[in-house]
C-alpha cells in the first residue's frame, strides 16, 4: 500500500479509538472538566474522521487508493 494511503487509513483508526476513549470518558466523567475535555475529543475525533473518509474517497476517485472499490 502507499505510503499516502496508510496514513490516511491509520488516521481512521486514530479516530475511532478518540471516539472509544471519548465516550468511555464521559461516561466516567466526574466533573465538568472532564466532560468538556471528552466532548473536545470527541468532536475533534469526528472532525478527523470525516476529513480522513473524504480524502480516501478522492483517492479512490483518483484511482490511487490500493484496495477494493468497495471499501
């Protein structure tokens, strides 16, 4: 796989454990503090996420990206 399109896929799996760690947080959030920190994690998580998914479908349009169509 190329280089481009492993990063792009590990920010994927970068921001699916933020969103894990984030909704774990708030559930065991104490404090207001700690509820904010995990829903700035969380949003910037969803941030990524949606980024990394439009730049793998341009890959995928560009016909650059190494795996399936269907992916």
């Amino acid at each position: 796989m190329k280089r481009y399109n492993e990063c792009i896929k590990r920010v994927l799996e970068l921001s699916r454990e933020m969103i894990i760690l984030a909704d774990d947080g708030q559930l065991a959030a104490k404090d207001d503090g700690c509820r904010l920190l995990f829903g700035i994690l969380q949003d910037c998580a969803y941030k990524l996420r949606k980024s990394a998914e439009e730049e793998k479908a341009a890959h995928i349009r560009a016909d650059r990206w190494d795996t399936p169509k269907q992916e």
